[in-house]
C-alpha cells in the first residue's frame, strides 16, 4: 500500500510522461552523434591510406595521421544508420540463406566457411559504410 502511493505520486501526467520520451531520444540522438564522431576520427587516427598507423605503444608517428574530418551532419548520420540498418537486414538474410544451404550440423566445414564468407562480407561494408566510402 505504501509502495503505491508512492508510485502514484511521483508518477508524471501521461503528456510528461511524451515529453520526457521525446527528451530523452534527443538526449540520446545526441550521446551518439558524438560518439560516431569520436570512432570516426579515432579510426582516421588509427590508420591512413597507405596503411601507416601510430608506432609502438601508441606514440604517434609523424606525418601518420590524417588531419580531422568534419563533424558528420544530422543528415549524414541519419543516411548512415539507414544504411546500417539495411545491411544488417541483408546480413541476416545471407546467413540465413547460408545456413539452409548445408547441414544442420554446426560442425560441418562447409556451413562453417559459407557462414565465415557471409560475415567477413558483412565486416567489409560496415566498414565501408563507417568511414563514408
């Protein structure tokens, strides 16, 4: 009983209730906005073109690193979840497929290399689609 009217009296109005779900989506937009930034500029630090990276224990190597990109725009972040999205559905549809072409049996070298093909695919395009190529 007491539980309850403590429930009922801290509970927000069922309009707060649309408010704070609409706050908490732009408070999260923006945590990974940031966060896509972040691996973004972290996977350019990482690793040029050439395929230079930073020297032993993380110093950094001169000239290794390319200069920061721009902030990806709310469009661009959108367009690019979009499409992880959809390759996520294709991803799961290519195992799927892969899985149904061989035998049950989880063991059966076959089914494993056919499943390895479809995620190194998978890995590929992320990737792809992460640095904006």
């Amino acid at each position: 009983m007491a539980l309850e009217q403590r429930t009922s009296s801290t509970a927000p109005a069922p309009a707060d209730d649309r408010e704070q779900v609409r706050s908490d989506l732009r408070a999260l937009e923006h945590r990974l906005a940031a966060l896509e930034a972040e691996v973004v500029d972290l996977a350019g630090a990482l690793a040029d073109e050439d395929g230079t990276t930073r020297g032993a224990g993380g110093i950094d190597v001169p000239g290794s690193r390319r200069p920061r990109r721009a902030r990806p725009t709310r469009e661009e972040r959108q367009e690019r979840r979009a499409k992880l999205r959809a390759l996520s559905t294709e991803y799961r549809d290519r195992l799927g497929q892969a899985q149904q072409q061989f035998s049950p049996d989880p063991a059966d070298p076959e089914r494993q290399e056919a499943i390895r093909d479809v995620l190194d695919w998978y890995r590929t395009e992320r990737r792809a689609i992460l640095r904006g190529e």
